[in-house]
C-alpha cells in the first residue's frame, strides 16, 4: 500500500477505536474521589505509584484531618506519614504534600491555580497530575493525561509508538480534537482497568480488538 494511503489507513482505524471508546465510555470521569479542586490535587499526588483505589481508602480520614491548605500547611510531618503510609513513598508524599500546600497559601491566596506552569511550580506535581487537576476540577483542556494505563493501550491500540509520556501525550494530541483530549484518558484508563489488563488483556471480550494491532498479534 502506497505511503498516502497507508497514512489514511491509519487514520481511519484510529477514528473507528474514538468512536467505539465513545460507544463505551460515553460519560466517564476521574476514579479519585474528591469534593473539590484541593482534594483532587491532594488526591492525584498520592496516586503517584499507587492505585486509585488504594488512593480512596485514604483519603477520607487525610480529608477530615486536613480539609483545606492552611490545615494541611500546618500538619505535622509523622502525623502525614501515618495517615498515607498504604500509598507507598509515603515520606516523599508527605514532604511533597505539606510544602504543595504552603506554596498554596503563600503564592496562590490558598486556591489550586489554574495554570499549567502555576501547577508545575508547586512541590510535588508533574505534567500528569497536572493535567489532572486542570482537566478534571476545571474542564480545561491543555493536554492529555498519560498514566500507566493510557500508555499502555496506546501503544496496544497503534495510537502511538512512543514509550515516553511526553512523547505519548504529543501523538494524543495531534490525533485528537481538543474537546476530546480530557474526556479520552478517562475513556482509555476504564478500558485499561475493566478489559486491557496489564498482564492478561482479555481481547475475546473487547470491541476494540478487530482494530488492535496487539490483539491480533496475541490472538495469533
């Protein structure tokens, strides 16, 4: 097939996966319980290395404790420690959390930013976390999010062939219109937690597989 037409190829098929996730994820939204743009930041730094759901079981007592930045500005370093121990490098999180929200009091008047460089200057969050808070708490769409599970099913899915998360983002991006850009990795880490598991995708119960280079390959 002739470079041109492979290229279109290629876009048709990546259109048909949108379209089946839009099928199947038409409404989905961000697994880490918060009430308010705060506690998805407090939220979404935890998760680093952690599941979501080991996330929720945490945070209800850390949110009673702590429910806004001049309280968790105060806190104490061991009493942090304790309360996010199950989250895994709890004493980086700790550390990271206790100065997010001090940087929130002093430069931000205790409110989350919102701004990709305002976030990227508060201790603990990188572009992932985000443009979780960004997208999520806010609806604005200035990136994708790239976690284990969206680069995972990129690269199963041929919607990209980058291993870093940037470079993953960047593909995303190009491929996609920006109203879909928040709303697809949602879509994309569901799909990664209900069907295309890390170690056994169970591609004899996915829609997506007649389109899924990987799964032509593992049903081989």
């Amino acid at each position: 097939m002739p470079r041109p037409a492979r290229a279109a190829a290629e876009r048709r098929r990546s259109r048909r996966i949108i379209d089946e996730f839009h099928h199947l994820y038409p409404a989905v939204d961000c697994a880490l319980e918060h009430r308010n743009p705060f506690e998805l930041l407090v939220a979404t730094i935890l998760s680093a290395q952690c599941t979501d759901k080991t996330v929720n079981t945490v945070t209800p007592a850390l949110f009673d404790r702590y429910s806004d930045p001049e309280s968790l500005a105060k806190a104490r370093i061991p009493t942090l420690e304790k309360l996010i121990y199950s989250t895994g490098f709890y004493r980086n999180k700790a550390k990271n959390l206790k100065a997010m929200a001090q940087a929130l009091v002093t430069r931000h008047g205790s409110k989350v930013p919102q701004t990709m460089d305002e976030l990227l200057g508060l201790p603990g969050v990188a572009r992932k976390t985000a443009n979780v808070v960004l997208g999520t708490a806010f609806g604005i769409a200035v990136g994708v999010v790239v976690d284990t599970h969206v680069a995972r099913l990129s690269r199963r899915l041929g919607l990209t062939t980058q291993k870093t998360p940037v470079a993953i983002e960047r593909d995303l991006i190009e491929l996609l219109p920006k109203d879909e850009w928040i709303w697809i990795s949602h879509a994309l880490i569901w799909h990664g937690r209900l069907v295309c598991d890390a170690r056994k995708p169970r591609c004899s119960e996915c829609t997506l597989a007649k389109d899924c280079p990987a799964a032509k390959e593992l049903t081989a």
